[in-house]
C-alpha cells in the first residue's frame, strides 16, 4: 500500500486553510522560517533553478518600508501581521546553474541566449516555489495570508536595489505573504471554486 | 498546541520526494485525479481567480498527440507514465470572476483594461496552483515528473485550439507533469539546493 497524508494533512494544508485577515498576538520564531524554507527548498523546478528569494519583514521598521506600496486594503493586515514575507525571483537565476544543474553545463547558455524564455521560466518557478512556500508553512502550522495588491516596482526598488538584499541578482518581487496564528473572527466567508469538469478534462 | 504535519508527512511532501523518470506499470485511476483536483482547486489565488486549467492524458492516442511537441530526453518518460497532465492557464481567467469574486464586481472590468498585468496574474496564479498540483498529487501518494522541454505553442494548438479542450477560453499551456508511482531505480542523483541565507533574508 502506498503511503498518504492523513485526513487531518489534507485538510490543514488544503481543505481547511484559509486566506487570514486578522492575526493572534503569538510570535513567530526565526527557527520557524528556517524550518519553511528547508521544506521549500526540496520543491521541484525547472532545471533546479531554485529562482524564488525571500525577504522575511519582522521588525516593525521593515514593515514601514513596505507600506507606501500597499494598497490601502492590505495595510492594516500587514501592520497586524508577525512576519510579512516578499516572495520574489532572481531573474538571472540561471547564473545559478553551474552549482546547482553541474551535470548540464550548457544550461546557464542557453537560459542567457534567450532572454524572454528565462523571463518567464523565472516567474514560473519562483511561482510554483510560492505554491511550495504556502504549503510549507501551512505544514508547520503557520497561516498564509498571500497578497498581490501592491506596487510591484515601488517594493523592488525598496528591497532589491544595489544595496538592498541579494546585491548582484535581479530580484523581482512576485507577491506579498503575511504570516502567523489566523483570528479566525476576521476570515471572510469562502469563494466558490470552479468543479472539475470547469477546470480539468480527460483524454 | 498548533497542529503541524507529521515528520512522515513532511517527508512524504517534500523532503523524500524526487521527481521521476520513470514509472512502475500500475495504473492510476480517474477518482485519483479527481481528488487531485479536489484538493488543488481549495488553494488561494489572486482575487480567487482559479485560473489553471488541466487536461489529463490517459490514453495512448492522447499521448500521441503530444509527442511531436516534446523535447526528445522528454518522450521515453512520458511514454511511459500512466498519466501526463498539460498543467495551463486561462489567460482570460477574469471572466470567471462574477461568479468566483462575487463581493468585488468590478475586479473583472479591472483586469480587462489592464492586458500585461492580467497575463503576468495568469501565469503566477496558474503556477501557485502548478505547485498546489504536484504536492496534492505527492499528497495523494503520487509521483510526479514535471517537464519545461516542449514547445509551448504546439501544446497550445493541439490542445486548446478551437475545438480543443476548454473552448471559448485562451489557455496557455504552463507546464507539463507526468504523474504515476515512479521506478526509483531510474533516479538521477539529487541536484544541490540553495541555503537558508542564499535565498532568505531576515529583516
């Protein structure tokens, strides 16, 4: 018999989880981000390309950073919330590629002749590490509160400029992530999602 | 005490997992790819906007269609998995929202005048979902084998062309994963990953 999560697995990392609003006043320990990332890491990508960085905000001085970009929906859960992670992707993660693809050496060439393809490879698995990222998480028993209304350009150039993190990558920020105990008193109620047969066909 | 997933979950998810080459000859049936999709479809997405869209390749004549797009390391795996999904994306996917965001009507006018970053919001949402896929799959006791080595726009005319799968919307095909119970007498040796402080900054 093959092994599967238990229905408890599935349903805190799926079918239970939900998007926060409002956050608990409990902490989250930088061992507990560590401990997400070293889940994240093992997620698979394109040509082990490994493109997602993440800036994790704690202190109540990064967070004011961030702010002028949100809009103004997001504010007040950010301000609430214990970490607010910047997901983002190395653009030029293929520069990567001797260390992390060493049995394919041609790779780093080719991602560098064709610019567009590695623009969008990089959007595409620093993504998917995003999926990873709010999975692991919600494995450690964290909840996400996952935003994209933000100024994209505004929070790059906050973060990732010459000398913001990752110096000498082209981070891109991809979307915004709050983190921590979820009140459950803030949760909206939850939106349809489309059936099967509207999302998926079988030849 | 918050609940987290098992060390065996965690294992199972992540840290055990590998992508696979290739497969054991047992069948995966179609209420597994149903609950697949049962649990993906609970993962969060910009404005609930659900835009993958999957089209699974169970038979040989499916398979057949396939094959010309395919890099060639991509085809002997691909032959022989049991299932090949085409993991894509809606690139109209807002004219879903009156039904999926019914509390904000005017996000689909929103995204309807803003073309680029209603694509860019398509392939990053997708591709959440894209990660949402391969660990509920994982989760479900599944192996996956995701593949980047195909041309896109073949995939594209072939499956979702006008009398393709999902007609009357613009699907784009992300990427593609095998999925079955894979032979771990095939594996390749697992590549490095970055660190903690290669990829993470604490602020």
């Amino acid at each position: 018999m093959r092994e599967t999560l238990s229905e408890q697995g599935l349903d805190l990392l799926f079918r239970s989880a939900r998007s926060q609003n409002g956050w608990l006043d409990r902490p989250v320990g930088d061992d507990t981000l560590r401990a997400v990332y070293d889940l994240v890491r093992w997620g698979p990508t394109s040509t082990n390309g490994c493109p997602a960085r993440i800036v994790f905000l704690r202190s109540a001085e990064a967070k004011e950073r961030l702010l002028p970009a949100l809009a103004p929906g997001n504010v007040e859960k950010t301000l609430g919330a214990p970490v607010t992670a910047i997901v983002g992707y190395d653009a030029d993660f293929h520069e990567q590629l001797p260390r992390l693809f060493p049995h394919n050496p041609g790779m780093r060439d080719w991602y560098a002749t064709q610019p567009q393809a590695t623009e969008i490879a990089a959007l595409r698995n620093g993504s998917l590490q995003g999926g990873y990222f709010i999975l692991a998480a919600r494995a450690l028993g964290l909840d996400c509160g996952p935003m994209s209304g933000f100024d994209h350009e505004m929070v790059d150039r906050e973060f990732f400029g010459a000398d913001g993190s990752f110096p000498g990558q082209r981070v891109r920020t991809n979307f915004l992530c709050n983190l921590g105990y979820g009140d459950l008193g803030k949760l909206f109620p939850r939106s349809p999602r489309l059936s099967f047969e509207e999302s998926c066909t079988l030849l």
